[in-house]
C-alpha cells in the first residue's frame, strides 16, 4: 500500500512566481488536509477538503493560497505571488473517514523562496 | 486562539536513560495526540488518547492523558538511538477539523 505521496519533495521558486503542491492520499482516503510547518514550530493546519468540497479553509490565508481537490487527481495547493515569508514545509494528510487522528501524514514539500 | 506549550524544547540524552516530555494547554482537549517525526518526513502518529486520565502504552512508549484534560505527558523507557526526532503533541476536539501542534520536543540520543 502506497502511503500518502507529495510532490515535489523540494521547490524553489523567486518571489513572485507561483508555487504548486501536489498530494496523492492514499488509496480510498478522500479527505486531505494541509499543514504547514515553519522552522522550529509545530504543524498549523491550512485547509480541509473532502472530493471537490472545501470543508474549512479557516486556518489560510485569504490572498494568494487556494487548494483544490478534484474528482480526478491530486489534491493541489497552490501559492500565487510567492514572498519570503512562504517558505516553509507543506505537509498534507489523508483520512478515510474525516476522523482527524486517523489520518496519515505525506512526507511534505519544502518551499523556499529566494 | 488554543495554544499547546510543550516543553522541554530539547533534549540530550544518554542511550538507555528514559525520557519523559508534557504538553500543558489553556484550554480543553477532548483528545491528545503524540506524533513523531524523523528529519524530512512527516509526523508518525505514535499514540492517541481519549478519555481523560487515560494512561496509554505503545511498546517502550507510554502516555498519559491529564485529569484536567489541559495537559499530557509521554514517556520513552530504555532509549534507544533510533528514538532520535522530533516529538509533537496535538490535541483536538470533537467535532473540529483543525488538529493543535505543539512546537515540539526534539530528542537527541548519544550511543
């Protein structure tokens, strides 16, 4: 059984350009979560969403992040514009059932932004 | 909002000893949760507690969730160097989809 896949596992971009990440959930899991972790910090959790619905994006930032996950593929997080202050670790997490402390967390993406 | 300090920050420690990290909270938690995580990885859950005054054991790990339901400790017996990482709790409530980090406990062991 595959685990939760990310990519890319490390991203460069200069500011201004955009970032996006990938997630694949494991298998039968349609509901993803993405965190984010800056240096010395724990996870702060981003989004929610379950196939093509966001259940809350309370914990992103209004300007520039969007996430989707569609009925086919990956789900995204993208970062339009992209500042110093991105860079960070992007980890998502699956679930079967939306039952948060029994989802399964991906090996995260780290973005830098020169 | 809810916030978790987790204390300590790091530890050094000697191959053998136990090891023993909390979680204090401001507010209530209705579950803890103590996750791993190994340099570039993502966390690993490593023990999950719901009831308070739960007292919980995963092999040379045991944990503890507090009376008050504002606080939770893990302990590691016999370390081992592999046992090296960072060590997160979490907590959540019923219902919530957000999961609370604390800032971590990175654990460093000489062999």
């Amino acid at each position: 059984n595959a685990g939760v896949m990310q990519n890319p596992r490390h991203l460069v971009r200069r500011r201004g350009q955009e970032a996006r990440l990938r997630c694949s959930p494991m298998k039968g899991h349609s509901h993803v979560y993405w965190y984010r972790q800056l240096p010395e910090e724990g996870l702060k959790f981003m989004v929610y969403l379950q196939k093509e619905n966001i259940i809350d994006e309370s914990g992103m930032p209004k300007e520039r992040f969007s996430a989707e996950f569609p009925k086919e593929g990956p789900s995204i997080l993208r970062i339009q514009q992209v500042v110093r202050g991105d860079s960070a670790a992007y980890f998502c997490a699956s679930s079967r059932s939306g039952s948060l402390e029994t989802q399964y967390f991906g090996p995260g993406t780290r973005l830098l932004v020169l | 909002g809810q916030q978790l300090n987790q204390s300590p920050q790091s530890m050094f420690i000697q191959e053998g000893e136990d090891v023993s990290m909390n979680c204090t909270s401001s507010s209530i938690f209705n579950t803890w949760l103590w996750y791993k995580q190994d340099p570039g990885e993502g966390p690993v859950l490593l023990i999950a507690l719901y009831k308070a005054g739960e007292l919980t054991s995963n092999g040379r790990l045991t944990a503890q969730f507090g009376i008050t339901r504002k606080d939770s400790f893990l302990n590691i017996s016999a370390s081992i160097p592999s046992d090296v990482g960072i060590y997160f709790c979490a907590g959540l409530n019923t219902g919530g989809f957000k999961t609370i980090f604390g800032a971590g406990t990175r654990l460093f062991v000489k062999a």
